[in-house]
C-alpha cells in the first residue's frame, strides 16, 4: 500500500472532489472512486520516487518538534533555509514529514537479511 500523504494536496483534493460528484450523479461506483483514489496513491508515490531528479539543502535555526511514529517521522522546524544551487529561499516555520520510500515487501526482505 501507497502513503497517501498527496491526497492533501491541490491535484489530490481535485480529483477527490471530481470522483465525489461522479459517484453523486451516479456516473461510477463508490468502489471505483476507490480503486481511482488507490492508483492515485501508487502512481504519485511512483513518479516521485522515480522522475525528480532535483536537490536541495536546508539549515534550520530551531528544531521545535520531531515524532517517529509508524515509520514517520514528523519534524516541525522554525527559521529555515532552503538552497538549490544559487537559490536560497527563508521561512519562518515548516513541517517536513519524511516517509520510508521502501515498499512494503522490501521491508519484510531487508529485515530477513
């Protein structure tokens, strides 16, 4: 199974909102709205992983908060710095929630190994 951390984001809520009418209207099944949702899961969870190729740094002035939990972590950090090359981006305040990228079939084979 996918995170399904972009389901809360502009193209997720779109496409949550879109299926919500077709299934209003009749024009598909609850089921299939689902199965849209879950493939939508997958396919985004895959074109990240495998099409941005970009990087970048960050530096932080203050760790506020961080929580592990479910193999997330969560940090919320306050006065950072973002730079990609020559860019360099300040915020005040961001949360990062990093994911394992590993399938759930990879885990099971690396923790036999």
């Amino acid at each position: 199974m996918a995170y399904q951390l972009y389901r809360n984001t502009t193209i997720g809520h779109t496409l949550q909102e879109s299926l919500d009418e077709f299934v209003q209207s009749g024009q598909i099944s609850n089921q299939l709205a689902r199965n849209v949702m879950l493939h939508f899961d997958r396919a985004i969870n895959n074109a990240l992983a495998s099409r941005v190729k970009s990087r970048l740094t960050f530096k932080a002035g203050h760790l506020k908060t961080y929580r592990f939990c479910d193999n997330v972590w969560t940090f919320v950090l306050k006065d950072v710095e973002f730079r990609e090359v020559q860019e360099l981006i300040k915020v005040d305040k961001v949360k990062i929630v990093a994911c394992d990228g590993k399938t759930p079939q990879q885990l099971k084979d690396s923790e036999r190994d």
